[in-house]
C-alpha cells in the first residue's frame, strides 16, 4: 500500500512539474527584474576595496528570444595614478535568450550594449570625464516558478576614465553577479 502511494504522488508531481513547462517560456511582451549582488574586478588591479556592490536590472522581452535590458551597480571605488575614484556604471544591453518560447526552466542568454560610466570622489587624480563604452555578457536564469527564479551573470566592460591633464585609465572591468530574477 505504501509503494502505491509512493508511485501516485511521484506520478502527479511528475506530471505537475512538466506539465507546467510552457509557464517557464520566456515571451515577447514578457517585463522582468533581476535583483542581486555582484564583484567587480579588473585585470589592472585598479578596482580596490569598494568592489562589491548591489545590482539592478530592468527589462523586457520585445520577441521570444530578443530582449532589452537596463542595469546599474551601486558605486565601486577605484585605485588609480596615485588616487581614487568612484564609479557608477549603467548598461543598456540587447540580449538573446536561445531557448526564449521553448519550454524551458534553464534560460541562458548573451548580451551586448553600451555602457555610461559616471565618476566621482575624485581624490589627487584632477577631475574625470564621463566614460561611454561597449559591454558583453553572458548569463543564466533558472525559473523556479511562473515568475520567480535564480539569476547568475558575467559581464566586460570596456571604462576608461579620461583624467584632466591627458592621462587615461583603461579600467575594463569584468563583474560577476548572482541574485533573483522576477517575471511579470
């Protein structure tokens, strides 16, 4: 009797769970959010202690496979040419999602953009130009239900941080992140 019971609900679970697979689809018309923290490093050495930061992102899907995203991080501090400085990056990213309408809970995507890097807190570097440069990332949602799930991102960016008096600082930084993801 306890065997039948078993196999019933392994039977109904199994059922429930790829039954509702084409809930997990991503879709054209489809708002998402994606909330997490991320690190940002750089091969240069210039990001210092401040490399951890809280991440944002806002988007939506203008085809099943085809979406657009806004995203930021709160504010690293960067150590270069004797000084520091902060940075706020944002990212507008085209992102293509190759399982995006299949019945799928594993979403991976790639994304390139553009990204605007503000600067502040200058500490003896002179004052520092806005930064406008190419990013890429690649990424993975994993839904746990219709509209929640997992989120785990890399991204490069291509920073330089244009200083009064005709120095430049590449800092191209590489950042990884990980959070939650909502679909609504």
């Amino acid at each position: 009797m306890t065997k039948t019971k078993l196999i019933s609900a392994m039977v109904v679970a199994g059922a429930c769970a790829f039954g509702t697979q084409a809930a997990f689809a991503y879709g054209a018309g489809d708002f998402y959010g994606r909330l997490g923290v991320a690190k940002t490093d750089s091969d240069d050495g210039y990001v210092g202690d401040n490399d951890k930061g809280a991440y944002l992102g806002l988007g939506y899907m203008v085809h099943d496979k085809i979406g657009v995203e806004l995203s930021s991080m709160t504010e690293t501090k960067v150590h270069a040419e004797g000084g520091s400085f902060k940075q706020v990056p944002i990212n507008l990213m085209a992102q293509y999602y190759p399982l995006g309408g299949m019945d799928s809970r594993v979403q991976p995507y790639a994304g390139v953009g553009v990204n605007y890097t503000t600067f502040s807190d200058e500490s003896n570097v002179g004052s520092i130009d806005d930064s406008w440069g190419a990013a890429g990332q690649l990424g993975v949602d994993l839904m746990v239900t219709d509209n929640f799930g997992f989120n785990a991102f890399a991204q490069y960016t291509d920073v330089s941080a244009d200083i009064s008096g005709g120095k430049d600082v590449d800092v191209n930084p590489v950042t990884v992140g990980a959070g939650v993801t909502g679909r609504f």
